[in-house]
C-alpha cells in the first residue's frame, strides 16, 4: 500500500482530512480521498480529492478535484496537487483518471493542459445531478492515461 504520508513535493504537501471507503453511503464503489493542501511550512492554502475509481456517480465530477484559496492561487499550488494525486493513482493501480472542468475554468483548463490531458469534448451536466444544482451547465471532459 501507497503511504499517504509521502505525498508531496518540494513545495506543497498533501494532509490526508479524511478517507470514504468503498460502501460509504456518499462513497458508492470507490474510496474517496480528501486532502489538505498545505505549503510545507504548514500554512493551508486549499484543498483536493481523489475518487479511486470509476463509477457512474462521478461521470460528472472526475477522479480528481482541487479547490486553492484564492488568496493563494496563481502559485501552481493546484497544478502541484493534482500532479500529486495523479502519483497516487497511479500507485492505487488506476489506469486513468478523469477531470471534469466547467467550461469557463481558465485555471483548471491549463491544470488540464499542462497534466497532458485528452479533451474528450463537453459533457451537459443533467439539471437532476448534484453539480447541476452547484451552478454547472457544461463541463470538458479530460482523460489522462496513468502509464
């Protein structure tokens, strides 16, 4: 097993906040990991997520989310994160990952180009699901292989 304690760079660290295992109720069929963002000075500067896995419950959301404050973006820190979390995926044996970004993220796009991503096109989020309800209409679907 990955040890989750070596998560980090030569800038940030990830500081896992807490864990959904597989069968939790807002888990479905994967784990979820939730992770600070923190400078490796301690200071928190946001925050990211990994859903190790692939079911229908995060066709809309992705594998990998990241949120930095915005006192603290234009730094990378959320470009770090995610390369982070792609490390870690890869050494829970993922195969890939998927990010989903609404249309009007500059910020996560380039997270997305810089990570070497395939754009798979736009999805339409259905005004039933959860990220509908947060204010989302369309989002670029990303892949990235883990090879």
């Amino acid at each position: 097993m990955y040890d989750i304690a070596e998560l980090q760079d030569d800038t940030i660290k990830l500081t896992l906040s807490r864990l959904l295992q597989k069968g939790h109720r807002d888990a479905g069929e994967m784990p979820i990991y939730m992770f600070n963002i923190r400078r490796l000075d301690g200071v928190m500067v946001g925050q990211c997520n990994l859903l190790a896995g692939h079911d229908p419950k995060m066709y809309y959301t992705g594998n990998i989310g990241y949120g930095v404050w915005e006192c603290y973006r234009g730094q990378h820190y959320g470009l770090r994160a995610a390369r982070l979390l792609v490390q870690f995926a890869k050494e829970l044996g993922m195969t890939e990952v998927y990010l989903l970004i609404d249309t009007d993220n500059v910020a996560s796009i380039r997270i997305a180009q810089h990570l070497e991503a395939e754009n798979l096109g736009i999805v339409e989020v259905p005004s039933g699901n959860l990220e509908y309800l947060k204010g989302s209409r369309q989002k670029y679907r990303y892949r990235l292989q883990l090879t």
